[in-house]
C-alpha cells in the first residue's frame, strides 16, 4: 500500500488501524469529525461535524469563491478547520485569514490554537506536527507549514508570500478603500497550483466593493468569482439556532391560546416567504420573535432571505429598495444575440449583448421615448454614456451603457438606435458633454425628434433650447418624476444595471446621486430620468 504523509513524516501503513487512521488523514470530513473539537452554543465542546450548508461548499468551492451569508452559519469554524487540517496533512504550505478588526483576529487565533490542543496528541505522538513557533500573528509547524492570522489595515501580511488558501473574512466590514487593494494583493499571492483557493466571505454592509464583486458574480456577469449564497432558510440555522426557535415558538403559543402557527396566522410577506421560498412555520415564528425584539431591517440584513435583501439599505436610498428588489426578482433577459442581429443596423450590431441590450423589438405605429447621458466617453473609472429607451406604454425596450465611446462615436449610435425606434422622442441632458451631441444629432444626422426645454434668456423672454439642462432646481423634480413613475407602476423597468444603480442612489444633504466609490455610477438612472421627462411632454414632431 502507498505510503502517507502525516506529521511531516512518511508512515507506511501496516495494519487495519492504520488503513483507518490513513483514511481519516485523507478526508477533511473525516479528520474535522474525529479529531477537531468546537464549542457549541450551549458551550459544550462537540466534534465537528460539517452542516448541510459547510458541506455544500465544501463540494461546491473553485479556485475564486465569494460568500454571502447570514450570520453565526459557521463559515469560519470551517476555515479554520481547513487550514488546520490542511497544514498538518500538507508539508511547507502557508494559510491566510483576515479579519476586519484586530479583536476578532486574535480571537480566531486562539480558536485554532484550541483546536491544535484538543487534538489526540496522546493517542497518536507523532501523527501531528509540533508548533515551533505560537504568537499574536502566526503559528509555524515542523514539517514547515504555516497559518498566519492578519486584520485588514494593518501591516502588509500578503506581499512577497504565497498562500496554499486565502480567506477574508467579513470583508464588507473592511474600509472601503482597502477592500479593492487587499484583493489586488491577494490574487497574486496564490500558490500556482490547482488546488490552491481564495474565499471571501461576509455578512451585507451596504454598497461596497465586496458587494459589487458578489452581485456581478451572482448575476453570472463574466466574472471569475464563484458566488455562494446562504440565506436564513440554511438547514444549519434548526440545529444551531434551536434554543432560539424554541423561545420564538413559546412566546407565539403564549400569545396564540397555546397554539402553534398556521397558515391562516400568516401577514402577507410571511405567505410569500411559506410558499415561494418554503419556509416553514417553525423558521417564520422565529422570524416575527426577532423582528418584535429589533426590527425588520436588521432581521433582513443579518438573516437575508435573497442577496438584493441583504444588500438593501432603504433608511439612505431616494427609490424604494423593496420595490426595486421585487422588480430584480422578476426582470426578463434581452433578447439574445441571434435573435435581433439582422434586425439591427450595422453601426449597432457590435454592441449588442455586450453595452446594447434589447428587451423588446419595436412595433409599427408605437411611439417610443428615450433619454440619454452624455460622459466624456475616455474609458477607465470614468461615467458611462447611456440611453434609455421605452414604448408609450411605459415597457422599457432596451437600454445601452459604455464609458469608453468618444462622444462623435455615440452621437452615432444614438441616432441609429433611435431611429431604431421607430424614431424615438429623445430627451438629452445638454450639461457638459450632451450639447455638443446634441449638435451632431441636429446638423450631422438631421435628427428632429428631440425635447425641447423652456427657458428664460437674459432679457427675460422664453425661449426653447434642445435638450434638458439639469440643475439644483431640476433635478429633484426629475428625480421625483422617475420615482413616482417606478413605484406606482407607470414605467416598467428591465435594465437590471438601471435597477442595481436605483439602488445606491441617494439623497445627502440636499444633493442626490450615486453613493460614491469606485465603478459605483447613477447615469443610466439619469437617462431613465430623462426619458420620463420626454414621456411626460409626450411629443412627437415627426410622422411614423
């Protein structure tokens, strides 16, 4: 029989315990239920044996994976018990984990360090190997290998290392502007083997860069990161909750003549969560305990039923994240790429699945609204140039986003797609870079159909100038038009960007727009913005 590697040395196996013993090395389930040992909720010290939802990834796990999670489901127990597992069975490899606050760091490490000390050391003298070293920062083996414990914004523990695996834990909780860098650092730092892995893992803080990163894995958005989502419905949560389920279901039974829940009990969000996502009435008494001793925000954050939930921060954001998040659950994908190529002409069909994105193809007769965002069109962190285009019903047909197309480049594209359209009414912001657009489309390209905007010249005479200026006085007014539109249903939003952009979009101090941050943009709702405006003046200077 093949020999194995355990403590650093090389044991050949003899007999039928060591056949066992050799099978216990070789599976992480197997070593993490019979040697490591965890502290349950009731304070007992249990062997580990992985939940349904640890044992999801541990089958599921690539080389880039992203988790979000509720909290306390036990994500890092796991990684400890990997890395620990990990060095003892693998010579001169190194582990990472990051935590976002220096009290947390040091309190994983001595979780680890428990462990190591709980393991059967008596039993098998030399099937682990020894700590040489055991500090605040690192604990180092003698068969070479190493777990280092690090906090995000301290010193560089990444740079000139390589990593066998690499978990940042609760990253939405580091500062922003480490977030971006740490990852940078982190990539490159893999050992270049297969089975090396990064993980990063946290609970919803809001918008960051961790929630950028999760969303577009989660979308399936070309990204290489693996999303694993774990919501509060998790089988892990009826065995490490259970005390808490119990206490939820005696407080409903004292206030219900001792009876359990049922259906007829159940509010209008507790049907939805019973029927579309099965939640049984046993999690959903626990749900309404939690939310009657804190509140339906914090219960969403912490024990999130989908991601756009937790990532919802409704006490900052102009447009009802509630409303928006419904829409997301219920968006239709454009149109694919062989469907509507022939149908487009030439100078659009680049674009199309990749900056153009077509819901629907337009019928004769219907008239058809747009607006449109004008950036400088020079690529990098810069704005995206967008347009938005919808039919009279209020259905949007397609949506178009790029930050790297000059402005004579998009001067073009926005007159074929709105000719497209059956000769969209387009309304363009004529701030900045949308005036000398606007230009183009009049004298270049003798586009005619284009809102018109009053206003007052020097003299105090009226006058109509082309486009929509956007000011301090207008912009709450067209902001409110699109909010009233979206959520009293009048518009029918299917750009999940243009939603994802709703999102952020706030109100500070009397300014409205994006919350700022890297790659965090609101000009597509800009453009829908502008659309409702060229809706509402609901003009048409040329025949279709």
């Amino acid at each position: 029989m093949a020999p194995f590697c355990i403590g650093g040395e090389i044991v050949a196996v003899k007999n039928k315990n060591n056949n066992a013993l050799q099978k216990v090395m070789s599976d992480f389930r197997l070593f993490a239920k019979n040697f490591i040992k965890i502290i349950d909720n009731n304070g007992e010290s249990i062997p580990f044996v992985l939940n349904p939802e640890q044992e999801n990834f541990t089958e599921e796990m690539t080389k880039y994976n992203i988790i979000l999670k509720g909290r306390q489901i036990g994500f890092t127990t796991w990684s400890l018990s990997f890395m620990l597992y990990s060095a003892i069975t693998k010579p001169d490899t190194s582990y990472l984990m990051m935590t976002h606050h220096n009290k947390v760091t040091q309190s994983l490490l001595r979780r680890i360090n428990k462990m190591y000390q709980f393991l059967p050391h008596e039993k098998y003298p030399s099937l682990f190997p020894k700590k040489l070293i055991s500090n605040r920062d690192e604990i180092y083996f003698e068969n070479g290998s190493r777990i280092q414990m690090a906090t995000a914004g301290g010193e560089d523990s990444i740079s000139g290392n390589t990593f066998e695996l690499i978990h940042l834990s609760e990253m939405a909780k580091y500062p922003n502007e480490a977030q971006e860098e740490i990852i940078a650092t982190s990539i490159p730092a893999l050992a270049k083997n297969p089975n090396s892995k990064i993980i990063i893992e946290s609970t919803a803080m809001g918008y960051n860069v961790y929630q950028e990163m999760f969303m577009k894995a989660f979308r399936g958005k070309e990204s290489v990161w693996k999303a694993h989502f774990y919501s509060w419905l998790a089988k892990a949560y009826s065995n490490q909750f259970r005390h808490s389920f119990d206490e939820a279901e005696e407080w409903f039974k004292l206030h219900n003549k001792g009876a359990r829940m049922s259906s007829k009990d159940l509010e209008h969000d507790e049907k939805e969560l019973h029927k579309k996502y099965g939640a049984s009435f046993r999690q959903l008494m626990f749900r309404r305990y939690y939310v009657e001793t804190n509140s339906l925000e914090k219960f969403q954050r912490e024990f999130p039923t989908t991601p756009d939930e937790a990532f919802q921060t409704s006490n900052v954001a102009v447009f009802d994240t509630k409303k928006i998040n419904e829409r997301l659950q219920n968006v239709i994908p454009p149109l694919t790429t062989n469907v509507v190529y022939d149908e487009l002409p030439d100078i659009l069909k680049p674009y199309i699945n990749k900056s153009l994105f077509i819901f629907h193809l337009p019928k004769r007769g219907i008239k058809h609204y747009g607006g449109v965002d004008v950036a400088s069109g020079t690529g990098g962190d810069n704005d995206n140039s967008t347009i938005s285009i919808f039919n009279a019903d209020g259905q949007e047909m397609a949506s178009f986003y790029a930050n790297d197309i000059p402005v004579y480049e998009f001067a073009k594209i926005v007159n074929s797609l709105g000719r497209f359209f059956n000769y969209a009414f387009l309304c363009v912001e004529r701030n900045s870079y949308g005036l000398p657009l606007l230009e183009k489309l009049r004298k270049e390209y003798n586009y005619m159909n284009l809102l018109k905007q009053k206003v007052f010249d020097q003299k105090g005479k009226k006058k109509l100038q082309l486009g929509f200026m956007t000011t301090n006085v207008t912009k709450p007014i067209i902001i409110n038009d699109l909010k009233e539109n979206f959520e009293l249903g009048m518009i029918n939003i299917e750009c999940v960007e243009t939603l994802e952009e709703m999102k952020i979009f706030q109100e500070n101090k009397g300014k409205m727009g994006n919350k700022k941050g890297a790659n965090l943009h609101d000009d597509l709702v800009i453009s829908v913005a502008m659309m409702c405006q060229a809706m509402k003046q609901s003009k048409y200077y040329v025949d279709i």
